[in-house]
C-alpha cells in the first residue's frame, strides 16, 4: 500500500519469495505488508501475516534473506493474531531470517493485544516509536525481550492502552517510560518496569502490585492515576508524583508515599492504606480505607478529608489540618491540630500522643475523645464539648480560651485536668466529674441554675486561679454551686460567688461552697465587691458575706463557708451606711431657714427712725427690693439610733435669690409678699464600721412667701419651698459608684411668729416660734452589687423656740442719707417631732435617727444705708443636740445683699 489507510487482516497474508540463480545469491523475500507512506495494519485473532522466503542460491552465489512480515514508515500495527519474518533461501553464505516487522522512517507504533505471536525480531526507527499493551482481554507479556539486540529493539515509548489487564514478567534493563493510559499494568517487581530512569507516568490507567515493591523511579500524572496494591503487599514510592491528575490507592494493600510530591488532583483511597505526610500526600482527600499521615516533623496539611474511612496520625511531628476533616482520627504519635468547625469525627488518642484544638473561634465538638494521651484546648475562643467522653482516660489541658462542656461526662472522670492562666474551664451549666486538676486560670462552675457541681476524684492544686460559682445568698442552706475534692488541697486560689437572687440574710452556720474530703492545706481567698477589715466581701442585698475555712461547729474540717456575720453580729454591705444616711444628709438641706436669716431686718423702731423716746415700731420698709444671700453649713452627726451606727459629716452651701413687694398696707401693718429661686450643693462623707462612702448632691429650688408686719412689733412669716435634687452615691470601702445621678423632691412648709419687745429706744427682745414640716422624697433603684434601695419614711417636724436681743442704731452718711443698722444675738431651742428616717435595702429596713432636742446660738445684723435702698445682712450660728452635747453639730453662716427702689 503505497498512501496510507487501513489493512485489516483476518486471513493468511504471505510475501513473495526471493528469485533464484544458476550461479549468482538468491533475491530477498518480500515482505508480508508494505506500506510506503503511512498506515495501519490490524492483525485480528487467528490471522497471520508472513514475510516471503529468500531465493535459493546459485552454484558460486549466496541465499536470499527472508523478507519483513510487516514494513514500513509512519504506521501502526495492532497485533492479535500471527506476524512472522520470512525465511531465508537454500545455498550458501550466511542470510538472514526476516524481521516480523520493520518500521523504515517515520513515527511509527505496535500494539500487542491477547493471543499476539510474533516471530523475528521487532525494529523500531527511532525512540519516538511506541511500545503498547492493549486490548480488552488480559494478557501477560515478557519485558525481557525488550532492549537493545532483543526481540523488541529501538522503541523509546511504552504504553499500556484498553481495558485489560496485562501482567508483565521478567525483568529488563532497558529504559522502558511506561504511560498507563488504560486498563491495568501488573507488575510483581519494580524491574518489571524496566530502568527506574524511565519512571512512570499515569493518564487513566492502573498500577497493579502483587508483592512488595519499592521503587525510586518518578511518578507523573497527566491524567489520573490508580495505583492498586494487592493484599498484604506494600508499595513504596520515594520519588517525585508530579502532574495535574489525581491519585487513586485502590486495593488492600497499602501504598507508601515518602517524597516531596506535586501532583494536583487529589487523593482517593478506595480500598487498603495509604501512608504518607503533609509534603507526599496532596490536595483533597477522599478515604474509603485508610490513610496514615507519618509525620516525622510539624507541617500542615490544607486539603479537606471526607468519606468514610479511617485517618491515622503516626510520627513524633504536629500536623496541623487547616482543612476540613470529617473522619474518625486515631493518633498513635506525635500531635493533631485542628479546630472543631473543621474537625468532625472522633479522636482516639494514644498514649504519649496529642490532640490539640486551636480554636480561634468559637465552635461546638460533638465527636467523642477516648485513648491515654493528651487533649490540649487553646486559642482564644470558645470550644463545647458535646459529646459523652467518659471513655477518655489522658490528661486534658486548657490553655488558651474556653473549654466548655455541652453534655454530661463531656469532661472525663479519669482525665486529670490543667488550666492554665487566661484560659478558663467551663462547666456550661452542667455538673462534672473529673480525676485531678491544676488551676492556674478560670474554673467556671455557674451556670444553668444553682446546684451544679465540680466533682474532683483526686487533688486540687491551686496556682493562683479562680473558680466562680453562682449562690443564692441568703441563710444556712442555700442553694448554691459547689466544688468538691476528694483528694487533698494546696497552692492558692481565688473564689469569685454570682449571687443570683439571694437577698441576703443572717448566717450561722453558713453556706458551703468547696467541700475537701482529704488534707486542707490549699488557701482560698474570696473575690468580693469590696475589702472589709482586710478581707474580701461578697454583697447580697443587705448583707455582706466573707469566706471562713472549718465549719462554726466543725473548725477543722477543712471546708470553705460563707458567713454573713460580725463579731456576733450581722455584716451588712459596703453600701448600707450610705442608704442610712441619704435621707438625712438631703434634709440638712432641705430645713427653712428663719425670716432674719432669709431676709435680715426690715422693722425699725422709731428711735432708730430718729425720734426720742421709747415708742412703738415703724412701719416695715416698703418698695419691691431684690435681693440675694450665700449660706454654708458644716456639719457633724452621730445619729442617737443607727442600724448601722453610722456617722456622718456634712458641707453644705446654697445661693438663693429673690424679689419681695409689698402686697397689703394699712394701719394694723403691711404684708410683703416674696418668690426667690436657690442653688446648692451638699456633700457627705459616712462613715461605720460597715463601711465608708459619699454623697454628693446638687438642689434646685424655689420658694415662697408672705411675711405680716404689724404695727406694734409683731410678725407672722410663713413659707413654701420645694427643691429637685440630683445625687452620687459612693462607696470608698469598695471603692465604687453605688447609683449616679439618682433623683429626689424636697418638700417644706414653715410658719414662724414673733413679737418684738422695747427695752429702751435702742434695745429689744423679741421672743420667736417656728414650726417647719420637711420632706424628701427619693426615687428608689438598684445599686452596684444588685440590690434594691427603696428610701421610705424621710419627714421632719422641727419646732423652734427663740429669744433675741436686738440692738438699733440710726446713722447719716456724707450725703445726709439716713443709715440703720441692726445686731442681734440669738438662743433657740429645736425639737424634732419627726420619726426620723428609713431605707429598704433588699428587704431589710435600715433607720435612723438623730436626738431630737438641740439647741443653738448666733449673731448676726444688718446694716442699711443710702436712704434704706441696701442692705447688707448676715448671721452666724451654731447648732448642737443637748444630750451628749457636741456629738452631733452644725455651723452655718450666711450674708446678704438686698437693693430696693
């Protein structure tokens, strides 16, 4: 055939034989199958193509050589039947048997398929021509014909194509790159595959092993690549899987991948083992069977594991998956990390290994933990275990974040557990069994109502952590969470109580939070609200609770209470002396001043008028004046009955402004009717033996008035005040704000009369009595610690009794203008018919109340001039209870401007 196309032989195809000579050699046989330029020649089942036998030699000549089965240049021979090189003539010399095929030029290929016999040698034209194993019937094939001088000679490529399997036998030297891009090639030995120089490349088709092999040759795949190992067999490859397919392990054997590998399509495991490390294993893995990551040193796997197979962490390295991983992981060495929102099977960890959860975020475990070895929480966020892990039997160690448990037995009673500092152990509203544990940071019992215990089997060992528990403080017996040791206590640790919903109550016995069953040598201090007499309190309501170690009746128990008590007595909170005092401090404030302090004097007699002779007063000053007066109090209380015995000091000032006008005149006298506006602050320190704080107030008011001159000396003033109060309340003790910007109304009503009496022209006395009702009115709230502050009772009924001693004098300035002015001193007597005041404080009933008789002393005046158009005014008084005289005081001083026209 001479221009290609297709012959398809399924008979007996025979070349022509050589010529014969009387003297000269025989003529070459032909060949069976010429094909000049190209073509195909397919040799079917049973078919035989033969190459014509040489001529027969003359008498003096020589014997014609056989000719080629099958020649030619570009063409491909497909193989199933018979193809054999022709004879050699009869005579002389020494020819040479034909070729079963003979490639001249070109790119050329064979294909041998099942039931291929080929005799006479097989000459490829250049390593360019292919060697393939094809066919859909299995077959076996001898690769020690392959090479240099051997049956098959001169090929540079080998392929297995189709679907059968072809098994290769005996060994070979020659370099021989196999491509598997069909059916299965089988080999017993790595020199099945010729040199390892040849290496392998895989687009489709399978390796199959039958014994233990371990070859360096190189692995590319082009396309993808199965590499099926037969039972009990083993695999090794140490060279390079390069390519953009994937590897498939198929068969039970076990496949060992121990180079750097590249190859981009990823893993499959269908059957059998895989073993490997982050650097052999790549890209996503699908596991049927198993797979065993032998990490000598740490590295990191980024692929993502699905299936349902089994995962295997072997090696004194960490691998880290920064992948998805949904299998079952069993870790015999060395260490596995992960995190739980990649990590979704069960984790058997073997003794002496790891598996650590760095958990950045927060995320929810459900798998199960079982084995000896070490499971390690770090990372900042938060990991629940949601899974029933009793089976677990290693240590456990917290240190970084949380580790919560989400299940009962999530932690394990045999596992010995260690937290370390900033890290924190929650019991996630769960009770929990563990064997032993070493606190370095947060143990967190509360949560999930009261009750909830941490049971330790063995020792506590306290390394300046903390454990939190939730207790509904109140009396003996309330609920509350608790830790339990079995085993001994040491080191030092720090208990913080939530109380949640207690009200407090008076203890006895007190309330047990950590029960030591062995030695109690470990120290636990409380983390309170506040220190008291050196040592920490915790506040529920109105009551503050310390810590004791031993029991009331059972000192050396080595149990830890919590007592609300005082020398016998009840411990309130920091803030109840605060609460007690607030009503008392604002009605310091809140009292009426008198008519002289409020205004100074507008009666003049008439000697002071500038008449003689003792005669009856004048007529008040009439016209609209405006005036203003600054006033300040310090003052000194120690109630004569205190729940809490407290003390306290005020400092008090006020600016108050207003205008009078006369509304009535007549004979009988005038009626001068005033408003004024007012600004001020208090501030108090308090002290007990509860505990020391402060208030801090600022008062908005105004007020009213109308005040009777008569015509003989007597007065008749009468008042109206309310003020809007804004109050801090503070606590040194703990050393925090108890409620900020709290809000209040201050009420007051006042009458006062008096009657002005001449000695002479220039003396008088003037006999006084003022009754004054004062209110406060305070909104209730809830303080730092939770408590409910409900103020009640805060009224005041003070009466006054005064005399005094006025003395009046007339004078002229430069321009002619009539002066007065006014001294005076003062005695009063003050009774307080109030009840004194009160505060709810989460149901206790805090009272107080000062002694109620005091008097007071003061001097005071008022200068007129320029015509009785100012006035300047003032007083000083001092004020203290008359039983145990100094205990409780006040000093007040005020002046005045007021401008009339």
């Amino acid at each position: 055939m001479t221009a290609g196309g297709t012959i398809q032989n399924s008979g007996h195809l025979l070349g022509g034989a050589g010529g014969r000579t009387l003297l000269g050699g025989g003529g070459d046989g032909g060949a069976g199958v010429l094909l000049l330029s190209g073509g195909t020649v397919i040799n079917g089942t049973g078919a035989t193509i033969i190459g014509g036998i040489g001529g027969q030699a003359g008498a003096t000549g020589t014997a014609g050589d056989g000719g080629a089965g099958i020649k030619g240049s570009n063409i491909a021979v497909i193989n199933a039947g018979t193809i054999t090189g022709g004879a050699v003539g009869a005579g002389g010399g020494t020819p040479v048997a034909g070729r079963a095929i003979q490639f001249t030029g070109g790119v050329n290929s064979l294909e041998i398929q099942a039931g291929s016999n080929i005799t006479g040698n097989v000459v490829a034209f250049s390593n360019a021509d292919t060697f393939k194993l094809g066919g859909d019937t299995n077959a076996s094939f001898d690769v020690s014909q392959i090479g240099a001088g051997a049956k098959y000679d001169g090929f540079g490529l080998y392929e297995k194509t189709g679907s059968s399997t072809w098994t290769l036998t005996g060994t070979t030297t020659a370099v021989t790159p196999w491509t598997l891009s069909g059916g299965v090639l089988q080999i017993s030995s790595d020199g099945n595959l010729g040199a390892p120089s040849g290496g392998l490349t895989f687009n489709g088709g399978t390796l199959q092993t039958t014994a233990d092999i371990a070859s360096d040759r190189s692995v590319a795949l082009t396309g993808n690549g199965t590499f099926l190992t037969d039972n009990s067999t083993t695999l090794r490859l140490s060279n390079a899987v390069s390519g953009a397919g994937g590897l498939t392990k198929a068969g039970g054997g076990t496949l060992v991948l121990t180079g750097v590998n590249t190859y981009a399509g990823g893993t499959t495991i269908t059957a059998g083992t895989l073993v490997g490390n982050a650097a052999s294993i790549r890209g996503d893995i699908g596991n049927a069977g198993t797979v065993v990551f032998d990490q000598a040193a740490d590295a990191s796997f980024a692929g993502n594991i699905s299936g349902t197979g089994v995962m295997v962490k072997d090696g004194a390295g960490s691998l880290t998956l920064s992948g998805t991983s949904l299998l079952d992981w069993t870790i015999d060495q060395g260490g596995l990390v992960s995190a739980a929102e990649r990590f979704g099977g069960d984790a058997a960890i073997g003794a002496g290994a790891s598996f650590t959860f760095d958990q950045a975020a927060n995320a929810s475990y459900a798998g199960v933990l079982s084995g000896a070895g070490n499971f390690i929480k770090s990372g900042d966020g938060t990991l629940v275990l949601a899974s029933d892990n009793s089976a677990f039997a290693g240590g456990t160690s917290v240190t970084g974040g949380t580790l919560a448990a989400g299940a009962a037995n999530a932690f394990s009673s045999s596992s010995q557990f260690s937290v370390a500092s900033g890290a924190t152990l929650d019991l996630g509203g769960t009770s929990q069994s563990i064997a032993g544990l070493s606190n370095a940071g947060t143990v967190r019992i509360a949560g999930g109502g009261l009750g909830k215990t941490l049971t330790i089997g063995g020792d506590y060992v306290g390394n300046g952590g903390n454990v939190v528990l939730h207790t509904e403080l109140g009396g003996d017996g309330s609920l509350t969470d608790m830790l339990v040791i079995a085993g001994n206590t040491s080191g030092t640790s720090t208990l913080q109580v939530v109380n949640v919903g207690g009200s407090g109550d008076q203890t006895v016995g007190g309330i047990k939070i950590v029960d030591v069953g062995g030695i109690s040598n470990g120290t636990f201090s409380l983390n309170g609200n506040y220190i008291f007499e050196g040592d920490a309190a915790v506040v529920a309501g109105a009551y503050a609770y310390r810590l004791y170690q031993g029991g009331v009746n059972t000192p050396g128990d080595g149990d830890w209470y919590l007592r609300s008590e005082l020398d016998n007595s009840l411990l309130f909170q920091a803030g109840a002396p605060v609460y007690e005092a607030y009503a008392g401090v604002l009605q310091s404030y809140n009292q009426l001043g008198t008519l002289q302090q409020r205004l100074g004097n507008r009666s003049w007699t008439v000697e002071a008028q500038g008449a003689d002779g003792i005669s009856d007063d004048v007529k008040a000053e009439a016209g609209i004046g405006l005036w203003g007066r600054i006033e300040g109090t310090s003052g000194s209380y120690d109630p004569e009955s205190s729940t809490t015995a407290t003390t306290y000091d005020t400092s008090t000032w006020r600016l108050q402004t207003g205008a009078d006008m006369l509304v009535s005149d007549s004979a009988a006298g005038q009626l001068i009717g005033g408003v004024a506006f007012q600004y001020g602050t208090v501030s108090a320190d308090i002290s007990s033996v509860f505990g020391s704080g402060s208030i801090d107030t600022t008062g908005y008011g105004v007020s009213g008035s109308l005040t009777w001159y008569g015509a003989e000396g007597f007065y008749l003033d009468g008042q109206a005040q309310v003020v809007w109060y804004d109050s801090n309340l503070d606590s040194a003790t703990a050393g925090q704000r108890l409620v900020d910007g709290n809000n209040g109304v201050g009420y007051a009503l006042g009458v006062e009369a008096g009657k002005r009496i001449m000695l002479d022209p220039n003396w008088s006395l003037t006999p006084q009595a003022q009754l004054a009702w004062s209110s406060v009115d305070l909104d209730a709230f809830t303080d730092a610690f939770g408590a409910r502050v409900t103020p009640g009772t805060n009224d005041s009924l003070l009466g006054r009794l005064g005399l005094s001693l006025d003395h009046q004098t007339q004078w002229q300035d430069r321009a002619g203008r009539a002066g007065h002015t006014n001294l005076y001193g003062i005695a009063n007597l003050y009774y307080d018919f109030g009840d004194g005041s009160s505060v709810d404080l989460a149901g206790t009933n805090l009272s107080s109340r000062d002694q109620q008789l005091w008097g007071g002393l003061g001097v005071g005046g008022t200068i007129n001039w320029a015509g009785d158009k100012f006035s300047v005014f003032g007083e000083a008084l001092a004020r203290t209870r008359l039983k145990d005289f100094g205990d409780s005081y006040a000093l007040t001083g005020s002046l005045g401007l007021r401008v009339k026209w």
